[in-house]
C-alpha cells in the first residue's frame, strides 16, 4: 500500500511539474505573438526611415551634380562670349582701317595677333553619369541577414585560478558580425538551465573576439552556465545552447554557535569584542519574555549571555581559548582558502583542528590542532604550532594567508596570499575530518572561501611532493 502512495504522489508531482511548464509554455507563446507584431512595426518603421535616408543622400548628390553642371556652363560661357566680344571688336577695327592698310601697318597689329581659337569648348560629357553599377547595387539590397548561432567549444573552455575563459565558434565566417554577448550565471544544478533558478543572467557585451575571461569570481556554486549570441548592426541572433562548466570550490560559514563569546561573528569576518557575554540587555530579556516563543520559565533557565547552540553536544569555546571554527568538515581532496587579518591583533592564528579540539584547547596547543601564529605581545612573532611545539617562522608577516590543505596526503601549507610564497607546510597523517579554524584577540580578520587551489600552489606542491618537510618535527 505505502508503494502505491509513493507511486502516486511521484506521478502526481510530475504532473504537476509538467502542468506548471505548458502553463509556463502558453504564456511564452502569447508573449511571442505580441513581441511580434510589435517587432513587425519596429522593422518596418526602420525601413521606411533606412529609405527615406536612402532618398535624403540621392537628392542631396543630385543637387550637387546639377550645381557642378550650371557652374561649368557659365564659367564657359563668359570665356567664349568674352572671346566672342574681343573679336567682335577686332572685326570692326580693321574694316575701318583697310583703306589706310599702307599707313597702318601698326595699327593693325592687335589683329594679327588675335588667336581665332576659341578658349573654352562647347563639349559637356565629361559630366556625363553611368550609374549602371550604383542601380545594380541598389537592386540587390536586401534585409541584413540574422547571424548563425555560435557553438560553445566545450573542450577548449578553461576553469582555474577562480576564473573562467568561454570560447566558441560560427558555423561559417560572417564578415557582418559586429560583437557578441555573452551571458553566465552561477548555479548548483548541472546541464540546461532550469525555469526557476537562484541566480540571474550576468551579461556581458560588446565582444569582439570568438572568447571571453572572466576574472575575480568567487565560485560559491557548483556550476556556472554559460550562453553567446552574434551581433551585427541591426540585429541579434539566437543564443547557443547553454552550456554548464563545474566550478566546485571550497566553501564554508564560520560557526558563531560555539564560537568564543568575545569573539563578534558576522558571515566570515570577526571582531573581537572585549564586552562579550558580559553586558545583559534588560529591553532584550524583556521582549523575550514578552515572545510567544519563550516563556519566562525557560527565560528564567536561559543564559541571557548567549544564544543557544545550535551544534548540540558542543559548548562554546572559552576562558583563554578565543576560538571560532567553520561550519564545514574536510574529508577528502584539495582545498584552499584565504584569511585577511589585522597585523595589529594582540594575537592571532589560522588552521585546522579536529572535532575533538577541546572548548579550553588553544590552536597549536594540543594534538587536536595546527596553526600559524601572530603574537604581537610584547614582542612580535610568527609560528607555526602543533601539539604544544612551536617553530618560529623567518619570514615577513603577510597581510593576508593562504591555507592548502591535501586531506589524503596529510599536508597542510600556509602561503602569503599575495606572492603565494610557501611560510610553512605540515606534513601528518589525519585520523579523521579537520576543520578550519581561527584564533584572535584584541583584534579582527575577515575569511574569502569559494577559491579554488591556485596553479602556483598546485606546481608547488607537485615539485615538494617526493621531498621531506623541514618542519617534520612540529607533524
């Protein structure tokens, strides 16, 4: 009986799945008969205004070809008629003075020397037109075609380093591609997109090459879906099918729940607070006992200090231990993240500890845990530290540090975060699950997660990896 149920809620939600996509289907459809006629009206209008542009640039050219044609025609014709005047005048002068040709031999020099050449020619074609070329153009004008559809090379598509280079290609080269757009969005789902997803469309425009990087991202998701349309001046073609690269990196929360009560947790920075746990907020207490959720009984019974722990079975770190950890276990593979802290905490530490780590253990202290150590008390320093043995560290003191972490080989490595110079590498063998961990007093520091293991690390670690740790005797 219970199969058959099962059976028929499955069937039943599939159905409903399916109803909600056709439903989802008509409204895409009614929305593409409006967006076309109303794309219909668009194309048109821009014809008749490419047209009338068209018949804008002909007049004004037949303008000015008419203008040069009356411009020759008077500057010839007061060359000719001036020519025409002068003879006229000569013509006169010597019917006069045929009489006295004798006597006037000088006189009629002027007319021998006139040129009976005229100074300008009566000939116009060489402002003739051939516009046999321009009207075969004209009549193989067409409508501007729609690009092809790009294709997303998946195999030359590269993920590292926390960035990500898409590139794909066209069907056939189009000399009539002006750029392209390019469209990501993270995801936790493999293959093609979902109807409902978490996160939007990021776009990016104006491409002009057949590949894109993307740089500085923060790979909290899985997956990061990828889609590329072709441009030219007018129009857009389709996307190209989604595509979806894996993105996996190593994420996590800190756990404020058993975290030190001095210590004041929000996402993934903390700050010391010296008046932690100890100022009651008597407005505070009063709502709650006003809360339908509390009652003053059990207000009575609850520590005003702190909220209860949402980690059954774990107290929160306390006396001298100023303690926060992750929320997340690491139990296999290759992980890395980075913390920035304050160089001038009083003290400070970073690393991995077991689940076992002890609410009054310090990091570095005890078996349970390693670190890197800032201590700025009275004189500074830095250490690496395991099982209460300390090994002072030669090197400057980073702003930020970069932790690696190979869970199957039992290596765990401190980098300055910025040059990814290698500080200090543990080399054990883990007997169970280690967590990120994190020590600071009188001062702060903030976690960045969703890093992938950078490439430097990684060849780093490849080339040290048949060597033994100079630091063998902190494992």
């Amino acid at each position: 009986m219970g199969d058959q149920k099962d059976s028929l809620r499955k069937i039943t939600h599939t159905l409903a799945v399916k109803n909600e996509e056709i439903s989802n289907f008509i409204c895409t459809l009614k929305q593409n008969l409006d967006n076309l006629e109303a794309n219909s009206n668009r194309v048109q209008d821009d014809l008749e205004s490419e047209f009338t542009s068209l018949h804008s640039v002909l007049d004004e050219m037949k303008e000015n070809m008419v203008t040069r044609i009356k411009q020759e025609r008077a500057s010839r014709t007061y060359e000719l008629q001036s020519q025409l005047s002068a003879c006229s005048k000569a013509l006169e002068s010597s019917e006069e003075l045929l009489e006295l040709a004798n006597q006037t031999l000088v006189t009629m020099a002027p007319a021998f020397r006139l040129s009976l050449k005229a100074k300008a020619s009566d000939n116009m074609s060489h402002l003739m037109v051939d516009f046999s070329q321009e009207k075969e153009m004209l009549q193989g004008l067409k409508f501007l075609p729609v690009p092809a559809t790009p294709e997303i090379q998946v195999s030359e598509c590269q993920v590292c380093d926390n960035t990500v280079t898409v590139v794909w290609t066209l069907p056939e080269p189009d000399s009539k591609i002006d750029h392209y757009i390019l469209e990501h969005r993270r995801t936790n789902h493999e293959g093609p997109p979902r109807i409902r997803e978490d996160y939007p469309w990021m776009v990016v425009e104006g491409i002009r090459v057949l590949e894109y990087t993307i740089t500085g991202l923060r790979f909290d998701t899985r997956y990061m879906t990828f889609r590329v349309k072709a441009c030219n001046k007018a129009v857009a073609g389709e996307f190209s099918e989604p595509v979806t690269l894996e993105t996996h990196a190593f994420t996590f929360k800190l756990d404020s729940s058993s975290s030190h009560q001095n210590l004041k947790v929000e996402d993934l920075s903390v700050e010391w607070d010296s008046s932690g746990g100890k100022i009651q907020d008597i407005r505070k207490d009063k709502n709650r006992t006003n809360s339908p959720m509390h009652s003053p009984a059990r207000s009575a019974l609850m520590s005003p200090k702190r909220a209860p722990t949402t980690r059954p079975g774990r107290d929160r770190f306390t006396a001298e231990s100023y303690t926060v950890l992750a929320d997340t276990m690491i139990d296999a593979g290759q992980q890395y993240w980075e913390v920035r802290f304050d160089k001038e905490s009083k003290a400070f530490a970073v690393g991995v500890a077991l689940r076992s780590l002890g609410k009054f253990d310090q990091l570095g202290k005890t078996g349970a845990s390693w670190c890197i150590h800032l201590n700025n008390w009275l004189q500074q320093s830095l250490t690496a530290k395991h099982n209460n043995k300390a090994r002072t560290l030669d090197c400057a003191i980073p702003s930020s540090i970069g932790v690696y972490c190979n869970y199957e080989e039992g290596v765990l490595s401190f980098y300055n975060a910025k040059t990814k110079q290698l500080m200090h590498t543990f080399k054990t063998k883990f007997q169970q699950p280690v967590i990120p961990a994190f020590m600071v007093w009188n001062g702060s520091f903030s976690v960045v997660t969703g890093l992938q293991v950078p490439s430097v690390v990684q060849s780093g670690q490849r080339k040290n990896s048949n060597t033994s740790s100079s630091n063998a005797s902190l494992t």
